[in-house]
C-alpha cells in the first residue's frame, strides 16, 4: 500500500472515530505529506520522536518570533536568550503534546502503522 493511500485510510478511520482532522492531520503533517515525506501521523508516532519533531519545530519557530519581538522595544534580547526560551517553550510543548496525543491514540485503540489498512486486505 502506498503511503498516499495508506494516509486516506487513515483520515477515514479518523472519521469514523470522530477524530477532528485538525487533530487527526495538523497542518504541519498536511505540509509535509504534500511535499512527499512519508511521515506517519501523529497519532502512530511514538512518544519521544513526536516530542522531539514537535519540541523542535515549534521550539525554532516561537524562539525566532521572541527574538523578533524582544528586539522591538527599548530593550534587546540576545541570541542566548531567545535559544534558551525556545529550548525551554519546545521541550514543554514537545512533552506535552506527544502526552496528550499518546494519551488520545490509547483511548481510540491505533495499533501499529505498519499494520494500518492490511486487516481489509485480507478479507
């Protein structure tokens, strides 16, 4: 099964399960899966590699908003400072949401990606 197809399976059984695409399919996954990377959803990745991808991203992402901010006013903030706090927001971010997603893929009941779409295929 192509990854393509395999990720369409997946957003019906999200559906079925009455998961909210937002949920099932962040944008940044939308992104990457558009851009032909053939990373497994949220929800089938394990906790640590979904804490660092999230961690990291939203970590680079809100650090260079700080900086950008922190040096508008009368006050500058130094590259020091604006790494420490996307270090600190990531690694908070990062744990909370593969928690929370983790948390989520338990009480719906997801097995293995690998394993996603082959139950139909042997019937």
């Amino acid at each position: 099964m192509t990854h393509d197809r395999k990720i369409e399976e997946y957003k019906r059984l999200m559906a079925e399960k009455g998961v909210a695409p937002a949920t099932a399919s962040p944008p940044l996954w939308l992104l990457l899966w558009s851009m032909g990377i053939p990373l497994p959803p949220p929800l089938y990745m394990g906790f640590l590699p979904l804490a660092l991808f999230g961690g990291t991203f939203f970590g680079v992402v809100f650090g260079a908003f700080a900086w950008y901010m922190g040096n508008k006013g009368i006050r500058t903030m130094s590259f020091k400072e604006a790494g420490d706090i996307a270090l600190i927001t990531g690694a908070l971010f990062g744990i909370t949401v593969s928690w929370l997603t983790r948390r989520l893929a338990r009480k719906l009941g997801l097995g293995s990606w690998s394993a996603l779409g082959t139950a139909r295929l042997r019937t």
